[in-house]
C-alpha cells in the first residue's frame, strides 16, 4: 500500500462515523491501513471490526458505510489485498441491507424496529456498482462469484446488469461462478423493467441445458474428446430453478421437480467429480435442492421415490432425509413414503439402517407392519451398531410393542451406554436440546410391566443412580433440571445453591466450556435473587464468566449472563463501565442505555450525590431523594398443601 492511498484515509473519511455500533469504540485510518496488511490474520480481523462498524449484525447500512464504502469497493478489485472474498460478502450484505432499509430513522409507530441507511447511502452504491463492473473479468474465480453476488443487489440498475451478468456466463470458465452468474440474474430479474422477459426466457434455457454432457471415451475417440474439452458449457439447471422460482413466486411448475431429479440423477462431470467420495456434499446437495421445491408435494414424493431407487449409499441417505422431511410436514405422504422406507431396515449401510428405523420411530403406531423386522435389532449380536438398536428400541416403544422393554430395563439397571437420556424432555428455549430417546416415555405406555420389574421408571425428580452412569447422556443438564424441579418444590434455596455453586466453579476460565453452557448460572442468579448471602459470590461469578466468554468469542453467552446479573444486582456499573472508562470487551448493547440518559448525560448512581454546576461530586452519601428504592423481592414459587 502506497504512502498516497494511506494519506487519504485520513482525509476523505469521517472516523467521527466510523465506530463500533455496541461498544464506544472509535476506530481510526489505521483500520483501513491493516486491510492491506500481508498478514492474513491482521486483514481479516481488520476486516471483522469494518463489518460491524458498517452494518452491525446486518440489519442495516450505518454511517460508517457511506464513509469507507469507496475504499472497500478498492480493496476488493486489488490483488494485493488478502481478504477479498470477505470484503465482498459484506458489500452484498450492505447492500441486501440497503434494498430493505429506510432512507430515515423510523418514527415511534407500533410494529417493532425497521431497517435504516443514511440518506446519501442509494449515491455511494450506485458509483460503487461502477466501480465492481470490471471485478466480473477478474482472475480469481472466488472474487468474480463474489462480485456477481454484489451486483445482484443493485436492483436500481436491473436491466442494465441482467444484460452485464448473461453476457459474462458465456465466457466465464468456472462452474461454480456460472451458478452464481444465474442466480444473481434470478434476483436482479424481477426489479428490470425491459428485460424481465428476456431473463425469464433466458433462465428457462439454463433450466434445459446440461452444458458439455457427458464426457467421451479418449480411447474410442480423441477427436471427439478434444472436441468436448475445448467447449464451453455448464449444467446449471438446478440454480436455474432456483432463479426461476425466485423471478416467479407462486407459480408452480412441473418442470422443477422433472429437472431437479434429472439432474440429481445425472449429475454434470463437475458435479460428479466434485461429490466423488464424499457422500455429504451429494445428501446436502439433493436434501438443498428438495427444500427448494417447497409446495410441489407431488414433484418431492417422485424425487424421494427415485433417489430410494438407485444403487448407492448416498443416493438412499438423501431419499430418506427428504422421505422424513415430506413425512414430517404431510400427513398424507406417511402411506406413500412408509413402505419405500421400510425396505432399508435391514440395508447393509449402518446410517441408513439406523435412519431408516429412526424414520419408522415418528411415525409410531403406523410402522406396526415392520415391528417383527424392527425387533430383530434388539440384541448386539443381532445389530453391531448401537444407534441402529437404540432407534429400534425406540420404533417399538413407539408401536407399542412389549419386546422394548426388555432391553430398556436392562440399560437402566446395568448403566450401560443406550443413547436413551435418563430424565425426561423439559421445556427450552431451544428445540434441539430436547432428547425424545428418554426411558420415562418409553416406558410409559408399558407402566404395570415396568412396576414389577426391580428398578423403576425415572420421574422427574428421581433418576436411578444406576442410569446417571450412562455416558450418551446429558450429566449436567440433567443436573441442572434436578436442581430446578427440587427448588420449586422445597422453595429452599440451601438444598440446591451449593450444589450449582460446585458445578460451575470453573466457569470464568477463560478455554473453559461450563457444563450444561450457562443454564446452571442462569438457574443461580435466579436462586440468588432469593438468598442474599450468595447473591454477591454469584453475581461475581457471573461477571468474571462473561469476561471468559467474551475473550473466548463465545458473546451470545456474555449477553445471555449479563442479563442475568444485571436482573440479580440493577447496578449497571457491574453490568457496563463507567462513563470515561470504557471496557470495549463487554459486548452488551444496553451499556450505553445504562451509563448514559437519553440526552448522553450520566445516570445517577445508586447512593451517589449530583455534579454541582462546576461538575464536581460532592463528598458523602447522597440525600435520601437521590437514593434509589430497593428492588421488591421476587416471588418464590412454593407447592400447594
């Protein structure tokens, strides 16, 4: 980077703009300096700080943006720059942003926050679309899909781009920035005006092409292969679909399902090379091109059907992905889809065997058929893979099928791994913590055989020692909930604080992942908030955790227990710093709303006297007006008598 690019910096930005939305944290020329740093880890952190100081979380286009945009636009046409494609993925989230956003802050009407970007932001991105024209003809093909991602969002100029992009496809080389090329098409297409048609002809025409075909045989033909190598062509019918779908909203069209299959089927020489032994990249490519078909019951029933029918492993995982995801949302495609799915019970492939049950399992007593076929992956000698004969465990249970109980009074009495959790599902925020394995409802609908066997079902507040051994499930959480059920029910916080207090005492290391993440802090404070002689310990412990959080990047936690002790404590010095002593690594939004009033003058302290006129404090504690009211204490919930 040259001294004159380094000067302007200084003078052509306002780094008054150009800070940190969630902290006071002012940036200055050095940031743009260090994206031109060699070092690759300077760029990107560089990088990083520029992302929320132009958009924050994404959301919207903040003053920093009109300010740097120029100098981003530069840095992602220069070679030398080392963070190219992450500068142009956040030139497209601004301008996704921009195309949502209002010109102006929105005024106090109901309907929640909306979107803004300042009034001199359709200006800058208009000269900066100019500025990226020449980035399609680059010769890094990561940068030309980026910048084909960027123009898609300068739905201003539509129709001149559409023209721009269709015409690019015809000479680009690489398949991947040729899928790009169209789906960008696809969203510029419905903001054109005079070339909406001829985009949607255009897409059709992707839509039916399968490129250079298939690959001639050398050995038969070398006229022939060279012939093929010297073509340019590319199969991008499913990123036509999606284009198409996307220029055509409600327009169902048999034709997507019909091309979706054919190409999932007979996939282009690229695509087949790049998937070739590596069966995830087909299941999520096929499981992404399914969802795309959304409403066309009738087109994802035929695709689940075909790929069910092929030979290989990763053509039967992705039918089953897609047959349980119909399933789940259909009630009517359950007998279309059941028996197909069936038929992998017994399949040589492990996963697919496993899925395959796990699949019979949601469907419960509609799998009754198959509970013989299902029964004989009980034992280990039967079925070596044990998620295979716990999901048949399972799909009895669910049938109602008394040979399930056997083996689950097994594993609770002997403690061995079953992959079944030892306490039943509770309530949570996040769906995904749920674990619908759990022995309680197992054992449920088989409650008298269950009784007279020598170890019970668990209950909420009673789990056999012996199953708390099993390594599949959840320790902490489980701990965790024991914790709450038994404070609720005793309403005393001694019989479980100290409990919680051990179970985090590592909490604020900072490489440490608390067990359970932060429910037993959060279950803390919500304790401490009834039982003073540790509110101090706890709120301590929280505060030194955020921190932890915070240096190990882990601040969606840091916000989650700032939270916490700021409803614990109310002092809003514990929870931001103080004005002029600003503590950038606390990432709370709310610092400012806590440190300063709404003019930007500090709030008064809890028990602190007001500045005078000569801004001095005086000395001693405040007057009683100047005191804040103690916070009313929080009701205990206690069990009826």
């Amino acid at each position: 980077m040259d001294a004159e690019l380094s000067a302007r910096f200084a003078a052509e930005v306002d780094w008054s703009k150009v800070v940190d939305p969630y902290t006071p944290w002012q940036h200055g020329p050095d940031l743009l300096e260090r994206v031109w740093s060699p070092d690759a880890r300077t760029a990107d952190d560089a990088h990083a700080d520029l992302h929320v100081a132009c958009c924050g979380d994404g959301s919207s286009v903040l003053p920093a943006a009109v300010e740097v945009l120029p100098f981003l636009v530069r840095a992602a046409g220069d070679p030398d720059v080392r963070v190219r494609p992450q500068i142009l993925d956040t030139l497209a989230v601004l301008g996704r942003a921009g195309n949502a956003a209002r010109p102006t802050a929105p005024g106090p009407k109901p309907g929640g926050w909306r979107p803004t970007a300042p009034a001199a932001w359709p200006a800058a991105w208009d000269r900066a679309t100019d500025a990226l024209l020449p980035g399609l003809a680059d010769g890094d093909d990561a940068v030309r899909a980026g910048v084909a991602a960027v123009l898609a969002q300068a739905t201003g100029r539509a129709d001149d781009l559409v023209d721009r992009l269709r015409s690019r496809f015809e000479d680009e080389p690489e398949q991947p920035v040729a899928e790009q090329l169209v789906l960008s098409v696809g969203e510029l297409a419905p903001h054109a005006v005079n070339r909406r048609a001829a985009a949607v002809a255009w897409l059709r025409q992707r839509m039916d092409d399968v490129g250079k075909g298939e690959e001639p045989d050398i050995d038969q033909n070398v006229d022939a292969w060279i012939a093929w190598t010297e073509q340019r062509g590319h199969d991008v019918r499913l990123s036509a679909v999606t284009a198409l779908r996307h220029v055509l909203p409600g327009r169902p069209d048999p034709a997507y399902a019909r091309t979706t299959v054919d190409a999932l089927i007979r996939p282009s020489p690229y695509d087949a090379a790049r998937i070739e032994g590596h069966r995830f990249l087909y299941v999520t490519r096929a499981v992404d091109a399914d969802a795309r078909l959304d409403e066309d019951l009738p087109g994802r029933l035929a695709l689940a059907r075909e790929l069910l029918r092929q030979d290989s492993a990763a053509h039967h995982e992705s039918g089953l992905r897609i047959a349980a995801a119909l399933m789940s949302r259909w009630r009517s495609a359950v007998p279309e889809l059941l028996p197909d799915v069936a038929e992998f019970v017994d399949d040589p492939d492990e996963v697919n065997r496993s899925f395959a049950l796990r699949v019979l399992a949601m469907c419960g007593t509609a799998a009754r058929p198959w509970a013989d076929r299902a029964a004989a992956h009980l034992s280990e000698d039967d079925e070596p893979y044990e998620p295979a004969r716990r999901h048949a465990v399972w799909m009895l249970s669910r049938a109602g099928d008394e040979r399930c109980v056997e083996p689950l009074i097994d594993g609770l009495s002997s403690g061995r791994a079953t992959g079944f959790s030892v306490s039943p599902p509770y309530l949570s925020t996040c769906d995904w913590e749920k674990s619908d394995l759990n022995y309680t409802e197992a054992l449920r609908p088989f409650a008298v055989r269950a009784e007279a066997l020598p170890v019970p079902p668990p209950t909420r507040g009673d789990v056999p020692a012996a199953a708390v051994r099993d390594r599949r499930s959840s320790t902490s959480q489980d701990a965790t909930e024991r914790a709450r059920v038994r404070w609720r029910e005793a309403s005393d916080p001694n019989e479980v604080v100290y409990c919680l207090l051990e179970l985090t005492a590592k909490s604020a290391r900072k490489a440490y992942a608390t067990p359970g993440g932060v429910k037993p802090l959060l279950l803390l404070a919500e304790i401490a908030a009834t039982h003073p002689p540790v509110a101090d310990e706890v709120a301590g412990r929280l505060e030194a955790t955020a921190r932890a959080r915070v240096e190990g990047d882990c601040r969606f936690e840091a916000m989650t227990l700032l939270r916490a002790l700021w409803e614990l404590t109310r002092d809003g010095h514990r929870v931001a710093p103080r004005p002029g002593r600003p503590r950038p690594d606390l990432p709370t939004r709310r610092r400012a709303a806590h440190d300063r009033g709404s003019r930007g003058t500090p709030r008064r302290g809890r028990g602190r006297r007001p500045a005078g006129r000569d801004g001095r404090r005086p000395a001693g504690p405040a007057p009683a007006r100047y005191r804040r009211a103690p916070c009313p204490p929080r009701p205990v919930a206690r069990r009826p008598q």
